[in-house]
C-alpha cells in the first residue's frame, strides 16, 4: 500500500467521535496525534480513550491497551499535530463555515500527499473544499457512532476527489479493522442514513397513526429484521428468501411494496401532531441518568457482538 512507512494520523477535533478515532488507529498500531482547540476537552482525551481501550480490550476487541494508549500525543497545536503525517480525520462542528474554515488550515499545514478526511455525517465534501489548492486529497469519512464498535466507514468524495485518495482511503480504513464502503457520487445523508430515513419514516407514520406501540416496533426491530441484518444486508435477505434468489423475490412480492412506495410516509410524520403522538407512545422518560445507562449497555451489547462477528467471520 503507498505510504504503508508512514502511519501516524492526526485527530482534529477530540469530542466523542475523534476519541474513537484515536482509538481505532492507535490498537492497530499507529502513531496518533491529538489536537482540539478546546483546552479541557483536549486534557481530558488521552484518559478518556485510555479507558475505551480497557474496555475493548476486555471484549477482545483490542490486544494491548497499554501499548496503544501510548501511541497518543496531544499536539501543541495544529501545526504541530499534522506535521509529518500521512492520514487527517477531523471531527468539528457541522457548520459549512467551520468545515471551510478548519480544511483551509488542513489543506496548508498537512504535508501535500496526507489524506484529508472529515467525520462530517451531514454536509458533503464539495460544500467545504472547492477552493483548496489539494482539493483532490479531501473526502468525506462519515462512521456510526460509536466507531470502535460499529464499523462502516462511509467514504464519498467531492466531484474532484481523486480516484486514488478514495482508494488509498479504503485501503487504510480496511487495515485499521473498519468496513469502508465507497459513496459513488455525492447524495445527501450518505447511504446509511438515507437507509435509516427511510425505516424511520415508517416507524413514525405507524406509531403516530396508532397501528402499534412505540415499544413493540422497536421489538420488530431488534427482534426482527435486526437479527437478520446483523450480518445480512437487505439484498442477499432477500435472495434468500425466494427459490430463484433476487428476480425470483422481486416477480413474487414486490407488489406490495411497489403500492407502499406510491404511499410512502411523507415529511408530515416528523410534524406535529404526529410527533407528539409518539413521543407520547414512548413510555421512557429521557433523563441524563437513563440515557447514560442505556448507552452504556448499548455499548456493551455492541463489543459483545463485534466480537462475536470477528470469532465467527463472513465465509463468503
């Protein structure tokens, strides 16, 4: 792989995405460089990331902890966290003005044949870097919160995203131990959020017009088509589920589905009062205390899967 000599990443931006970030490239070996222009969230990072590396590593998720806690520098600045570097994730706001802002100090101060890559889970890569001399090395990273246990990377590049930064992209993301998928051309949301909207939709149209509790689709969800999708995408669930694989489905049921695309739920569902009506449906009262614990748990089930997937990998 080019570059394979050079594998230290900076880390723009230490919030909670850019921790994972650290993490994911430090337990496979790389040299990380932290930086954040706000101080205590800067302090803060390298405990922080040290203590997912515990956690992972408890899972079988990560082999060293120890060693790779100590691959993590906090930079000086951001001249000093980029110096050198072959790889740049960053992790800022999602403001148009701020991407712009943080890749013209990106584009200027990383060295010309680094990766420039952004978290962003929202704005696509030509909004915030067509006026860059190195235009052609930036590109849109986006993970799934929280990175270290779900693994998509969704790479889409901007019109003048070279061909070999996208593949020079996968090939890292893919020696780090995520799953890059490349977004062809830029569509706003990405692929998984656009997947998810499209559930979302559903599920708010059905819950808000009283066809079933808030509690029970979510049942539908994890006990249901979740498991399913846990390591099965939708197109080879179906090819399963017809003699004559995808054709064969498509000939036999997609009537239904073709009227449920003539009627799909429509922006109305995120509106009041149908909002009102599901919140209401949701028995669950949102306390700092209730969604730290959930998202604890969450996280936990998370590792426990990941590794499970890893002890019982893909044949095909």
């Amino acid at each position: 792989m080019p570059h394979a000599l050079n594998t230290t990443v900076a880390i723009v931006g230490v919030g909670l995405i850019g921790r994972a970030w650290a993490a994911i490239f430090a337990r496979a070996g790389w040299r990380v460089r932290l930086t954040d222009p706000h101080g205590p969230t800067l302090a803060a990072a390298p405990g922080l990331i040290r203590e997912e590396l515990d956690k992972l590593a408890r899972h079988g998720l990560a082999d060293d902890p120890e060693g790779a806690a100590a691959r993590i520098t906090v930079a000086a600045s951001l001249a000093d966290a980029l110096e050198g570097v072959s790889f740049v994730q960053e992790n800022g706001p999602e403001v148009v003005e701020q991407k712009q802002a943080i890749f013209a100090e990106l584009d200027r101060l990383a060295p010309p044949d680094a990766i420039l890559c952004s978290s962003t889970s929202a704005i696509v890569a030509s909004r915030f870097t067509e006026g860059l001399p190195g235009r052609a090395r930036c590109l849109v990273a986006h993970p799934v919160n929280p990175p270290h246990l779900v693994p998509i990377v969704e790479l889409c590049g901007a019109p003048w995203t070279s061909p070999e930064t996208v593949e020079r992209a996968r090939e890292v993301f893919s020696a780090i131990g995520q799953v890059p998928i490349t977004v062809k051309k830029e569509v706003d949301g990405f692929i998984l959020n656009r997947l998810q909207g499209a559930l979302l939709a559903e599920a708010f149209r059905l819950v808000g017009e009283g066809y079933v509790s808030a509690e029970d689709l979510d049942h539908t969800v994890k006990d249901g088509l979740g498991l399913r999708w846990s390591f099965m995408g939708p197109f080879e669930t179906i090819e399963l589920n017809a003699p004559g694989g995808i054709p064969d489905y498509c000939a036999r049921y997609t009537g239904f589905y073709k009227g449920l695309a003539r009627d799909a739920a429509g922006p109305e569902v995120y509106e009041s009062p149908n909002i009102d009506r599901v919140a209401a449906a949701w028995p669950h009262a949102a306390t700092p205390e209730r969604i730290a614990q959930r998202t604890r748990w969450r996280n936990e089930r998370l590792a426990a899967l990941a590794a499970h997937k890893r002890a019982a990998p893909d044949p095909a």
